[in-house]
C-alpha cells in the first residue's frame, strides 16, 4: 500500500482529541502527530488528513454516520479506533442499553463491507486501547474479546492491524513511572505519541 491522498481518521473522543477547537480540525491527538510525520517523512507525496472522531461514539454511532463522514469522501485509507466506548457505558452506565461483541461484531462488519463496495480504500483496524492503567482493571478484562473481534476483521477483510492494546498493556507492564491516560481513557502527549508510533509501524510495514 502507498501512503498517500485521503486519509479519514474515524472514532470516538480519543480520535477527536479537540478537532473541533482546533483552526485546522486535525484535533491535538494521534491523528495530528501521525499526520505531520507524514508530511515530513514523504514530502513529495501529498496527504488530506481527515478527523472525523466524535467524542462518546460507540460503534452504533459510527454506523448511522458512514455514509456521511466516510463513504461521501471517497478516502484511499479508512482508519477505524472504537470499542473503548461500547465498554465503558456497561461500567459507567449500565442502566444503558450496551453493545455486546456479538452486536459489536455484526455492526463493524457492516461498516467493512459499506467500505469495500462503495470505496477503494484500504482499511485500518485499530484495536481499542485500555479502560485503566492496570493490565487487570475490570474494564481491560471485558475489552478481550472486542479485540479480538478487531483482529478478526483485519484478517477477513484484507486490512492492517494496528495492535494499540497489545503494545499498551506491554508498555503497562514494564512498569514505566510515565503516565499514558489522564484518567485510565483519554490520552495524554504520551498516550498519543504510542498510539501514534504503534499505527505508523503497523502502516509502514504492510
């Protein structure tokens, strides 16, 4: 795959990182540090950097919004963050109605196919990151099989993997005294950067 045109970035809060304050609507996250190391490792190759996180997302979300914040724009790469919300609502609220993997999985497949019948883009799968910076955190156990079933859809539909929880819970357990979240979600500089770093890896060496 070469690196290059449209990119859309697609997910939650994570992904938005303050798109919306921001002059450029890139946001102050991973999607803006992977951008401008694009910018500046392919200078004669020319990138639009699309964000279309929304803060609170769930993969229902992305689902009812496709066609508008993907499909219209006719991207070249798709890259795909969610999950960290279909998980937290059932800690946080679960008095909600909540997104089990089977659901999980039926919706993102929708979404892949949408992609791939109405687009030529090549698909980004990023796994959900962590819910706690602790490898056991209840939020963490519960994330597994959602990961998995991003994994699923790399190998089903021909796309990368960006392996975001793995290299986390690595980075978690080498102890290292350096926080990545501000509160166990939401990235700090640290957080983005790993996740910056984990997803230009993964690119590059398809």
């Amino acid at each position: 795959m070469k690196l290059e045109g449209r990119i859309v970035f697609i997910g939650d809060s994570i992904t938005e990182s303050g798109r919306w304050r921001d002059p450029e609507q890139i946001g102050y996250g991973y999607v803006r540090l992977i951008r401008d190391y694009l910018i500046t490792a392919y200078p004669h190759r020319s990138f639009d950097v699309v964000n279309r996180g929304v803060s609170g997302n769930r993969i229902p979300d992305l689902l009812a919004r496709w066609e508008r914040d993907v499909i219209d724009l006719q991207p070249d790469i798709v890259s795909i963050s969610i999950g960290i919300n279909d998980v937290w609502r059932q800690l946080d609220h679960p008095e909600k109605e909540q997104v089990y993997p089977d659901q999980f999985e039926q919706v993102y497949t929708q979404l892949a196919v949408q992609t791939k019948e109405k687009t030529k883009a090549q698909l980004i799968f990023m796994e959900p990151t962590i819910i706690g910076e602790d490898i056991h955190s209840e939020g963490n156990i519960k994330l597994k099989p959602y990961v998995k079933i991003v994994q699923k859809m790399a190998q089903r539909f021909q796309g990368i993997l960006v392996p975001t929880h793995r290299v986390f819970l690595e980075y978690l357990k080498s102890r290292s005294p350096y926080k990545l979240t501000t509160d166990g979600v939401h990235m700090n500089s640290i957080g983005n950067m790993l996740m910056a770093r984990t997803w230009i890896r993964a690119v590059e060496k398809f």
